[in-house]
C-alpha cells in the first residue's frame, strides 16, 4: 500500500554540488510514522520537512530512546535512482531497536517506505558521482513521563540530505588520533548499536582530536589494547601478508559499507581476517615497514584514506600520506556498482 503524500507548496532551490558538504541541506519532504501500544504503527505519510513538537517530557529528551541510520541513494548513469542494501540497515536497527527497548517497523514497511520518499524527492538524488542523497531513518520515543522505562509511543522518520564528501578534505587521506582516554563503548554496551548516545559520547573526543590538527578518533578498546573503530566508520589495516579489520564483537558497529568491503576483497582474491587488532600490532608494522596502507569505511565516508596515525607519544605517516593502491581499488569498484557503472555483482542496489 502506497503512504499517503502531502506535497510541499514551496520547494526549495536545489544547492549546487560545491555547496554539498555533509548534512546541510534536506530535501522537500520527509517521511513520518508513529507508533502506539494500541495501534502499532499507523499515520505514516510523506509530508513537507518541517519542525515537529514534541512533549517536553518525551523520553527521547531525558533517557535518550534514540536509534538512527544512514543510508543513501545514487543516482545512475542512465538517470535511475538506487538504495544501497536497505535491508541491512533494517536488520542493524532492528537490533538497536531491540537493545534499546524501542518497536521497530517490519522489514517490507522500512524497505518500502525508503523508497516512496526518495521516489517523492528523486529530483534531490545529484546527477554527479560522488555526490548522492543521505538518508537518515530515525526513531525515537515521544511519549512524555518520567519514569525511567521504554516509551509507549514512537516517532520514525526519514529526512533526505543531498551530499557531498562526509570529510572537508573530500577524498584526501585523513589525519587520524588514536583516542588513549576517552572510550567509545565497553562489553555489554550500546557500541553495536546505532543509538544517538554513542555519538554524543563521542564528542568531547572528536573535539579535542581537531584541536590537535586531527580528524576524527581511532577508538581502543576497554583495556586500550585493541583497536575498534574510527569516529564515523569502521577501520581496515593492509599489511604486507594480509588486511585485517576488527572482528565485530559487540562493541564495534556492523558497517554496511565495511561488510561490502569484505565481500569485495574476498572476489579481489586479497586475504581480509576480521580478527582482534592491537594497537601495538599497528606500531610495529608502522616502524618495520608491514604496514602498508589504513582506511576507513562508512556510508557516509565511503572508503576514507588514512595519511596519518598520531597519539600523545607516537605518530607515523601512512602511505607517505596518499592513498593507497586497495583503498583506490575498493572505492572505485563499490563506487563504480553504487553509480551503476560496474556490474551489480552481489545484487546490492535496488530501484526506487
Ligand atoms: C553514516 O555513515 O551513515 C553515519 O551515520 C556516520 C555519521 C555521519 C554519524
């Protein structure tokens, strides 16, 4: 059943593609659906972007019931717009939802309703590569108590963004701090979640990371031993014998972009491990030479060079600071099938 469209009376002006950036422009409309314990979820539409009141005891404001995904939409050389596995995003968020307590919409309700609203704004879908429109499904708990419990009611909605590069220093290599104090997320926690607390924890990090001149963090683990991920994306490590990316253990977020990436090594016929890292382990290969290139990879970061490792006592440049051979491969190869130039070999993009 098709959701109900309410159209915006003033669309806006579309930006340029130099304007884009990261998450400063939305689309015309967004998509809305609530949730009660009588009623499951009803009143989905696709309504202009607007501001929405919330009561000021909504339990997303005081306990944090907030879940989201980012997603996006290309547009294809023949003019076609495409999702990138929808239903991976789905299956994360149904885990974070579950963890956080929180009702999560089926998978044919999600799936569908991504692609009316993107449909409704295709026209903010760029026709540039390297641009496309970020898709952030959200949900969060309205109903308004006090009581430290889950939420009888829920928000989800899904606002579009026209992007560009997630970094300012677009497809350049980032300059990395390997986080020592601050701690992302400990055994048992939300770190495999979406939640917006994980992001809100990160802050205070990033911040004292761009003070020093660095992008993001490379967060450690509860013993700061072992790596786990980078502020926005999961990591990779190309050694001399072999690439290894932390194994997901509960405290590192499953990456739709970081499982592609797997796959895609694997039919490179490259050795790619998921297994513990250390830190130390990055050291060594640093100072002996093994250690051969460092990205990142996300939705919203794509494959992300990393040029350079810093912490309070040691830093070490990577690849002589360009990117790397396999980061260049990967990006151009899933770039390539997302913008539908390459053979959707894996079936990963589906029209909207
Ligand atoms: C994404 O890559 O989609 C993210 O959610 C990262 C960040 C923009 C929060």
């Amino acid at each position: 059943m098709s959701v109900p469209v309410r159209r915006s009376a003033k669309p806006k002006p579309k930006p340029s593609y130099e304007s884009l950036g990261f998450g400063k422009f939305f689309s015309d409309h967004m998509l809305i659906a609530y949730y009660s314990e009588s009623k499951g979820w009803h009143g989905v539409e696709i309504k202009p972007y607007e501001p929405f009141s919330l009561d000021p005891a909504a339990s997303v404001l005081h306990y944090g019931q907030a879940l989201f995904e980012g997603m996006k939409a290309f547009r294809q050389e023949s003019g076609k717009c495409v999702v990138f596995r929808p239903e991976f995003n789905w299956q994360r968020m149904v885990e974070g939802a579950k963890r956080l307590c929180m009702p999560m919409p089926s998978e044919t309700q999600f799936v569908s309703w991504i692609k009316e609203v993107v449909r409704v704004d295709q026209d903010w879908v760029p026709n540039k590569k390297g641009a496309s429109l970020y898709i952030r499904p959200t949900l969060i708990g309205t109903e308004g108590f006090l009581g430290v419990r889950p939420a009888n009611e829920y928000i989800f909605f899904v606002i579009l963004s026209p992007v560009g590069s997630y970094y300012s220093e677009g497809l350049a290599p980032l300059k990395i701090w390997i986080e020592e104090d601050f701690l992302r997320a400990a055994p048992g926690g939300l770190g495999a979640t979406k939640a917006a607390a994980n992001y809100a924890n990160s802050l205070r990090a990033a911040f004292e990371a761009k003070q020093k001149g660095y992008s993001q963090v490379l967060w450690l683990d509860v013993e700061r031993k072992y790596v786990e991920e980078v502020g926005t994306m999961n990591v990779f490590f190309v050694f001399d014998d072999e690439i290894a990316t932390p194994k997901l253990d509960g405290t590192i977020l499953a990456g739709g972009v970081r499982d592609s990436v797997i796959t895609l090594l694997k039919s490179m016929n490259k050795k790619i491990v998921e297994r513990k890292v250390t830190i130390q382990e990055i050291k060594d290969a640093a100072l002996n030479g093994t250690l051969k290139e460092v990205f990142g990879t996300g939705t919203a970061a794509v494959i992300s060079p990393v040029g350079e490792l810093g912490s309070k006592n040691w830093k070490t440049t990577v690849q002589d600071g360009k990117t790397g051979p396999v980061a260049k491969a990967l990006y151009d190869t899933l770039t390539g099938i997302q913008y539908g130039q390459l053979p959707d070999k894996f079936g990963w993009v589906q029209s909207v």
